[in-house]
C-alpha cells in the first residue's frame, strides 16, 4: 500500500500512527515533492471511484487564484480538473491510500484508515 502525505499535515501524522500501530506494510509518497502525474491521478480517482472536484482543496489560495469554485464540474471539464491537480499538488486532498487489493481512500479519518486496512487484511 502507498499512502500519499504531506508531513505538515495533521491528518496525514494521524493516519501514519495508525498504520504504523497495526504494523501495516505501506510506503509514503511526498507527494507535494513528487506529484502525482496526469495519469496516477486518473488512475487513483477511478479507484477512489471519485471525480477529481471531490478530492480538491477548496480553501488554498491556488484555487482561488485559478478560480476553481467557477469551473465547471462535468465530464467535458475533467481532464482540466486533472491537469490542475497534477500541476498544483497542493489541491489535492491527503492523505490517500492506495492499498493493493485496488481500492484507494481519501484517509481523512481514523475510521477510513483501518477501513483500508481491513480491506488489504482480506486479500
């Protein structure tokens, strides 16, 4: 399983001790320092089994700036969505898991956290 972090993040420290207390095999992506590209990102969103509006941060200044509150949310606009996630990490919800049974979470909670984990628990 990966789990895409953010260090400075609080939930993203919550979800690491979880793992870790369930001595969870995982691997941390930085993914502020290595963003996730065009196609990670499509491939996560299809297993999130979500649209890439769903996973942004509305509330950093660089959604503002680029006025994503005003986009259109509709399959003509999603590889736009995509592209600005992939351009600016920082839009992007964190942290995420993706674990090896395919699934993936926006692992914004405890609850969401070992729901991942029991998941991978029964592959």
């Amino acid at each position: 399983m990966e789990i895409w972090i953010n260090p400075d993040c609080s939930k993203c420290r919550s979800a690491l001790s979880i793992l870790d207390a369930e001595q969870a095999r995982y691997t941390v992506r930085y993914y502020l320092e290595d963003p996730p590209t065009v196609p990670e990102l499509t491939a996560v969103l299809a297993r999130l089994g979500l649209d890439p509006w769903h996973i942004a941060r509305w509330g950093e200044p660089v959604a503002a700036e680029l006025g994503l509150a005003d986009w259109p949310r509709d399959a003509e606009a999603r590889s736009r969505w995509i592209e600005a996630l992939a351009e600016h990490p920082v839009l992007i919800q964190r942290p995420i898991i993706t674990a090896d049974d395919g699934t993936a979470t926006v692992a914004r909670t405890s609850e969401a956290v070992k729901s991942t984990l029991t998941s991978s628990d029964s592959e």
